[in-house]
C-alpha cells in the first residue's frame, strides 16, 4: 500500500508541479537561515551542476558563479524566475528562493574566488 | 540479525577500541580532534567526506569503501547503449586522498554504536565520533527466488550497481541476434533512479536502431504507469524509436526461469533473449539495524540526518525513506551529504545545526546519445510536519527532449564528480 501511494507521489512529480496529495496542509517552511553558514549550505545545492563553490569544470557548458561582479548572480536568479531569461532549468529551480536568499547567494559567489589554473 | 542481538554483540567487541591505529589510520588517544567515520563512497558518502574536510579541515574523516573507484550509476545506461565506456564513468579516490581524506578499502560489517566504532572485514575496527552512512540499495532477491542464487545473478543481470553488472549486461545486448528482445523488469515504487528503468530503455533502443534494427524493447513495470518523467518518455519512445519500444504496466515480475530466460510475471509468462531484472529495493545491509520503515528504509532527523534509531549514526542518500516528493537520486545524495556534513561539523563543535536546510534536485535522463530530459525541484524543512518539501510553484520537468539539456546532462556529471569526489 505504501508503495503505491509512493508511486502516485513520484506520478505527481512526473507531471511537472510539485503538487501534493489532496488533504495536505500548506507547507510551513523554516525562515530561510541568511547567517553565513546558512547561505554557504544553500549555495552549495548550485554545485552539482555549477561546481564546488560555483567554479565549474573547465570547458564546462555550465556557467561558472565564483568571483562574478556583485548582482550578477542575484540579476540572473530574478530574471530567470519572472521568465525573461531563456532557460532548460533555472527558471524552475529559481522559483525556489525569494529576492534575500538570492541577495545572500549572489553575495557568496561574489566572493569566492574564481578557478585560477584553467588547466587542472 | 535483530536489534536485539546488535546491540548485544556491541558491548562485547568495545574492548578493540583500546587497539590503536588501524591501515595507516592514525590513533586516536584523546585531545580535541575528532574523527568522522563514512561508509560507503558514492555520492552521498564521497560528498559527505568531501564536505567534511571542505567545511573543517581539523575533523579526521574517514572513507571507507570497498570498491577501488567510484563508478557512476548515472549516465551507466550510456555505457549500456554502447556510446561511452566504463572508464569515462569511473573517477578514483584519489580526488579524496588529496583533499585529507583517509580512504579505507575495506568493507563495513557492523556498526558498535555504543563502542563507536565501524567493524570492517579485514581490517582493524575504525573508531568514531560520528558515522554517517551511505550504502545506497540493497536488493530483496526473496521477492524473485530463483535469482537469490549468485549464479544466476550474472545470468539475468540488474545492473543498478554500476559496475562489473554493467559491462555484464552490456555484453548480453552485444551478443543479442537482430530481433531478439530486451525486456527490463521494474519494481512498484520506491527504488533506486526513478526514471533510471526508462532511460534505459531508450538507449538500449538507440543501441538497437543503429546496429540490430529488428530488436525490440519491452518494458514490463510493476507500476501502474511511468513513475518519472512519463509523458516525456512516451514521447521519445514515439517519435525516436517508433515500434522499437512496448511499454506493459501492471507488470509485476514474481519469480525468474533463469534457464530459459523467462520472467515470471503475476499474470503469465514472458521470455525474452536478454532479460534485466531490477529485483524490489531496500537500505543497504549496513544499516539493516537502523531500518524503521516499512521494513526497507531508514527515517532520519532531516536537519542533521541522524536516524531515528540510534545516536550518532547518520545516514545518507537512497538507503532514506523518502521525504515527500524527493526521489532516490544522485543529486539528492550529493545534497544529503553536504546537509549532513555541515551539521556534522556544527555537532562536534556542539553548535546548533542549521534549522533551514534546502536541497535542489536535477535529474536528468538521456533519451538518446546525445538527447536528455530533465526533472528539478527545490525542497525546504517544514517546521511542522518535521520533513522536507517541495517548494510549491518551484521545479518542474523539461518543456521537450532536446540537445542542450543532453550537453547540461554531462556537463552535470563532470561537475558532480568533482564535487563529491574532488
């Protein structure tokens, strides 16, 4: 039983919106933690794709975050979200944070530094 | 084994803790460094030792794994499909080695919680402050008999452990006749890779259509449609490999007639000329102690990701029962293991973990060498029902299969690997 209400989940998923079985309360989500440990833990989620602390492998089709200008990222993040800025991906996962998340995150790739041997 | 005689067991092996050192492992006699044990080295275990070390690098961490190398279940159904090698999905330790990270080759046989130590196979035990546990699946060969036997393991391989099962399976679809069938066997949700079955199915089909074009693939799922990016998937199987693929849900396999490749379903019979069957999943045998779901899953503080049955003990990635919506998958992993890492790190300095964590899941599925889809999605802690969630109005799948999310697809390879692995 449980494993079919699972796969009704995962139907759910399938089908785009992150829709949630009939009769859920609303989520109540933890204020965002914007300490800076908080925003380092929420920048790493941009790894996988973007590379450890945002510096991606070289010749990556991905962007690079490090060390851009400070509002670049955050431009980017608020573009995508609104859907002015051509996207396969960002304009969903942006959609996940609001304007001071992303403020934090623009902040934190501001600072990291950028990859410095493009050879390694 | 039960609890019951875990725990007992426990007490009894304390007394090797006084043993020092352990395979070039520096002892530990006390002072304030403290040592993290990992168990299991893919993503979720790489990226939690990894992180460690990223996050402090005065914990000692400890990986231990027996596998010589890292070999990538994503993007395995290429090499299936024959359009990369094995060696383009493996990635060494020594990534991890590099950036401090003690790596064990050896193999986890019990956990002593209260001893604090990892017993190992041939080695000395392994002591600990924390462990974090990252064994991926394990598979219940009692659902499917006949393959409980090793044997017949390597006959009707699963190949959802990349690795020697790959190559295995790879070699079976080689050596296929043109028209012959390939049927792959999918278990009722949860498993391992949602969308993993179908991918499959595409390239295994890609496979066919350039070189044995009278092949077909049938896809018998014990579910009762596509669990993961259906309508995308029917779409490709449609318009890439039209008459290729049959998609048969409600599809419950029960047993194998390993001699004559016929897979035995809950209504009648099907054989085929290669037959991949993915047997019913459950948490790594590792961490069988801590299984407190359904018989099959670990459930975990999702702030920290220590188990709900012992302290200390932190367990990661597809060995989870799930939170809603959040798939078994390979991004998940990575980010239960940076989550996990980070409150590890808080722990042992007996600060408080972060109360906010968020996890971004991107899954994406090649439907053709060069092709993929993808499906995202942003999950956050809700404070009242103690779980993560999905962001409503964020995530989603893609609009179409197309080449750039093919090239993102990669590019997301190469990028995690580094991330988890160095």
């Amino acid at each position: 039983m449980l494993a079919r209400v699972s796969a009704a989940v995962w139907l759910a998923a399938a089908c785009g919106a992150a829709a949630q079985p009939a009769g859920t309360p609303p989520p109540a989500f933890a204020p965002p933690n914007l300490g800076a440990s908080g925003v380092r833990a929420m920048a790493a989620n941009c790894a996988s794709c973007h590379g450890t602390d945002g510096r991606a492998a070289p010749g990556s089709a991905v962007a690079s975050l490090a060390g851009r200008p400070r509002g670049e990222v955050a431009q980017a993040m608020v573009l995508f979200r609104e859907g002015r800025k051509p996207a396969t991906v960002m304009h969903q996962i942006a959609k996940g944070f609001n304007d001071d998340e992303i403020d934090a995150m623009d902040a934190w790739f501001s600072r990291q530094k950028r990859r410095e041997d493009p050879a390694r | 084994m039960n609890r019951r005689d875990f725990l007992k067991g426990a007490g009894a092996s304390t007394a090797l803790a006084s043993i020092p050192g352990c395979g070039g492992i520096p002892a530990i006699v006390g002072g304030p460094r403290r040592r993290v044990a990992v168990v299991g080295g893919g993503y979720g275990g790489a990226t939690a030792a990894r992180y460690l070390k990223l996050l402090d690098a005065s914990v000692e961490v400890v990986l231990i794994e027996p596998n010589e190398a890292f070999v990538s279940c994503p993007l395995s159904n290429l090499v299936l499909g024959g359009f990369r090698s094995m060696a383009e999905i493996t990635t060494p330790y020594g990534g991890l080695i590099e950036h401090g990270v003690h790596v064990v080759r050896d193999t986890a046989t019990a956990i002593d919680v209260d001893g604090k130590q990892v017993r190992l196979a041939n080695g000395n035990p392994v002591h600990f402050d924390r462990v974090i546990l990252s064994p991926g699946i394990d598979f219940m060969w009692e659902a499917l008999p006949a393959l409980s036997d090793e044997q017949a393991q390597w006959r009707v391989p699963h190949a959802w452990k990349a690795g020697p099962q790959t190559v295995t399976l790879r070699r079976q679809l080689e050596a296929m006749r043109d028209g012959g069938v390939f049927a792959i066997s999918i278990p009722e949700a949860p498993y391992r890779c949602p969308p993993g079955p179908y991918e499959r199915a595409c390239l295994a089909a890609a496979y066919f259509k350039a070189f044995k074009p009278r092949s077909k693939v049938l896809i018998l799922d014990a579910n009762e449609d596509v669990t993961s990016k259906g309508p995308l998937f029917k779409k490709a199987w449609a318009e890439l490999y039209a008459g290729m693929i049959e998609y048969r849900p409600n599809s419950k396999a029960i047993d194998v007639d390993v001699r004559n490749n016929v897979l035995k379903l809950e209504f009648g019979d099907e054989k085929a000329d290669v037959l991949n069957v993915l047997p019913p999943m459950k948490a790594g045998r590792i961490v069988e102690p801590f299984i407190t779901a359904n018989k099959r899953w670990c459930e975990v503080d999702w702030l920290t990701y220590e188990s709900r049955a012992a302290k200390g003990v932190h367990i990661l990635g597809d060995s989870l029962q799930i939170a809603p919506l959040m798939p078994k998958s390979a991004t998940m992993a990575n980010g239960h293991g940076k989550t996990c890492a980070a409150a590890v790190v808080s722990l042992l300095r007996g600060e408080v973990p972060n109360p906010s964590p968020t996890l971004v899941n991107t899954c994406y599925s090649m439907v053709s060498e060069r092709m993929a889809v993808h499906v995202a999605s942003v999950h956050k802690y809700d404070l009242s029902a103690h779980t993560m969630r999905p962001v409503p109005g964020a995530g989603g799948v893609s609009a179409s299969m197309n080449e750039a999310e093919g090239t993102y697809a990669l590019n997301w390879a190469r990028n995690i690997w580094a991330d988890a692995l160095g």
